[in-house]
C-alpha cells in the first residue's frame, strides 16, 4: 500500500489536499502533519511514497528564504524515496529552482489550485520528472457554488467559466474526461443537465 503525507498547518487547505490525493491515489494511506516536528514522527513511522510540504510551518518565519528552504531540506533528508511536492501560497520561480535543486519533484502555487491539479501535477512528474506551476492571477476568476448542482456538475461548470480564451468546449470534454475516467459524451451530458438547472434558476454565468 502506497503512504502520503500532507505537512500544512492549516486544517482546512490539509484535508482539502487530502481529499484531493484520495481523488487521485485510491489505494493510499493518507497521513496530515500541521508541524515540522509531527511531519518528522510521522516520517519515522512510515514509509512515504509521497510528500506534500507546505514551507510556512509554525516555527518558523514564512518570509524567509532561508527558513522556507531549511524546512523543505529537513523533509527531503527525512524521506529520500519519496516524491516531494511543495505547495505554497508564496510561490516564486527562484524558490522553485532551489527546490529543483533540493531534488523536490514538484512546486505548485495555491493560488488558483482547482480540484484535480494535484493528478495533473503527479502526472508530469511520472512523464517528466518536474512539474512547475506558479499563480496566474491574471486568469483567476471568484469562486460561485450554485444551488442544485452535483459536485461533479458543479465542477465541470468551474472548468467552463475558467477555459482560456480560444479553448473549445470539447476540450473541456475530453480533459474532463481523462479527469473523471469517463468518455467526453458522458462530460457533456453533465454539463447541459448543470446548464439546464442554471437556466432554469436564472443564474447561468458568462462563458457557461
């Protein structure tokens, strides 16, 4: 059986990355540390295959690159089998090269993480051996949850109103599709069910 860690000290962004790893390793046994000092009693534990570090852990000061660095290199050093993901609300593209460098697989902002990203960024590093990706704030958009919606109607309703300008909605099937492990005929028919449902309530958003 394959073990996760989650480090994050705040609850709710450690069980959402928990959830999402569930979405995406289905036979795992999934671990949450809110403190470097938790992280590492874990680590002597078990055997991670995964490590998702947050580097602003109590303790130390989240504005330094020194103390970021040091965290990340503690974990690194604790778990040398691991594949280690840093996910930061403070990303920048010189810490995700010393990160590289610390032989981090992964560096990913939080900012504008969607359900299903952290599938996506697993699977680069399967393909590529390092995933990047830093916040765009110029392509965010506000989170709106709809009333009578299902979670997957729901999303497949964020993906529509988050495309990038040109993109079709049959790309949106097919990627969807690969997400959900379903065929891109069975995407678009949740999406007009959740169309019909906004329509008929008065709150179908721009793009959708």
């Amino acid at each position: 059986m394959q073990r996760a860690l989650v480090i994050e000290d705040q609850d709710l962004m450690r069980l959402a990355l928990i959830q999402e790893l569930k979405a995406s390793l289905a036979d795992c046994l999934l671990l949450g540390a809110p403190t470097l000092e938790i992280a590492k009693q874990q680590l002597g534990s078990h055997d991670v295959d995964l490590a998702i570090i947050d580097p602003g852990l109590p303790g130390f000061d989240p504005t330094s690159r020194t103390h970021r660095l040091w965290v990340i290199e503690q974990i690194v050093e604790a778990s040398p089998s691991a594949i280690h993901l840093v996910i930061t609300g403070s990303d920048s593209l010189e810490e995700a090269e010393d990160c590289r460098r610390l032989g981090v697989a992964g560096y990913v902002s939080k900012t504008g993480l969607m359900r299903g990203s952290l599938g996506q960024v697993l699977e680069d590093v399967s393909n590529s051996g390092f995933s990047i990706r830093l916040s765009q704030t110029k392509h965010m958009t506000a989170d709106v949850h709809y009333p009578g919606l299902t979670a997957r109607e729901q999303e497949i309703v964020d993906w529509m109103r988050r495309r990038q300008r040109g993109m079709k909605r049959r790309d949106i099937y097919e990627q969807m599709g690969e997400r959900f492990g379903i065929d891109p005929g069975s995407v678009e028919k949740y999406y007009k069910q959740a169309r019909a449902k906004l329509l008929k309530r008065g709150h179908l958003p721009k793009g959708v």
